[in-house]
C-alpha cells in the first residue's frame, strides 16, 4: 500500500473517505477553498490514493499511469475532486469517531518527531561551550542547561503525556470539521439563492417582451 508520509495507511486497507479529506489543511470540496494553490503534501495524498485504487483493481495500469501524471502537476484544490470523483466519496468533511481517533494519533506522531528538532539549539550551545573551554577562554560553568531546560520541556510535555496531546489534537480537528461544514452549508445556502433569483427573473423579462 503506498503511503503519503503515514496519512492514508492509518486507515487500514480501504482509505476512508473522511479520513482522505481530512489530510488536506483546506478541504479541496469546498467552493472556496478551489482557488488555493496545492502543496507537494496535497499531490502526494491523491497519488497514494491513486496507488491504493490500482493495488485494489478500482483502476487499470495505464488510468494509474494517466491519473498519476495529472495528479503531479496539480496546481489548485479545485483540481483534486475531480480526479478522484469516482474512487472516494465527497462526503460531508467530518471523521467517525474511529477514524477521528486515528488522526490525532497520526499527528500525535508527527508532533513527537518534529519534536526532537527542539534539542537542536541545545546541541549548538553545547558544542560552543565545549569548543570555548577547549580554547581557554570559556568558563567551566555549563550555561546550556539554561538553553537546554527551555527548549526540552516542550518535547517532555508531549512525549510523558501523549494522551492529554491526543486529546487536543482530536478536538482540534473537531473544530476545524465544524468551520469545514459551515462553510459548506453557506456556499450551498448562497448558490440556491442565486439560482432562486435566476429561476425567478425569467417570467419578468418574458412578460415585459
């Protein structure tokens, strides 16, 4: 199965739908959001889906080869439902509270791996102080346990307490399905209401002819 950086094998064999959707920080169904540039992130998520497709015989060699080229040189948002309209539902961009779950865990991850870049200033400090009182010059006096204690307890807090962090990012995600939905429902609200206008000005312009 291929993987986009951990994002689509969280959810097991068959990606689901709201999990696919919900890698994208912008969701690409939204009217929008279609305008918005795509990142490598973005086109690396509909090739993996692409792969889990022809892995599962959804599509034929030469439509992976096909879809896979376009999927490189996606420029928008917009670009990306079309291109998978027939392999993954635009549902509603909300998670079931499994794959909710599986999210925050998958970002959990990534948050403790990004996390040991917080010891790099910490190992700079340490290799001037030694390269310093190597030299003569320096005191004896460690002061990168200063550097080292402010830039540690983030990465402390995240990696003693991972639940607590879970928790967080989950409701994160929460809040972010709820903007995702609202948006949704106006862009649905104000094109019904520009096609109620529509429908409505055609007897007018008949009857004064």
């Amino acid at each position: 199965m291929i993987d986009s950086a951990g994002a689509l094998s969280a959810y097991g064999d068959r990606v689901d739908s709201s999990a696919f959707w919900a890698i994208f920080p912008q969701d690409p169904r939204l009217p929008q959001n279609a305008h918005l540039r795509a990142s490598d992130s973005d086109r690396d998520a509909v090739i993996a889906l692409l792969g889990d497709a022809y892995a599962e015989g959804r599509i034929d060699r030469s439509e992976f080869d096909d879809r896979s080229s376009h999927a490189g040189v996606i420029k928008t948002l917009g670009d990306i439902p079309p291109l998978v309209r027939d392999l993954i539902p635009a549902l509603p961009a909300t998670l079931s509270p499994a794959a909710l779950r599986a999210e925050a865990e998958r970002r959990y991850r990534a948050d403790r791996r990004g996390s040991l870049t917080y010891a790099t200033p910490a190992i700079i400090c340490w290799i001037i102080w030694a390269a310093v009182l190597v030299s003569g010059q320096g005191t004896p006096f460690p002061w990168p346990l200063f550097v080292t204690f402010a830039t540690a307890m983030p990465a402390v807090r995240l990696w003693m307490n991972p639940e607590d962090h879970i928790q967080t990012r989950m409701r994160q995600i929460q809040k972010r399905q709820a903007r995702e939905l609202r948006g949704r429902d106006s862009s649905t609200a104000t094109s019904d209401g520009s096609t109620a206008i529509g429908d409505g000005s055609r007897p007018i312009g008949d009857g004064s002819r």
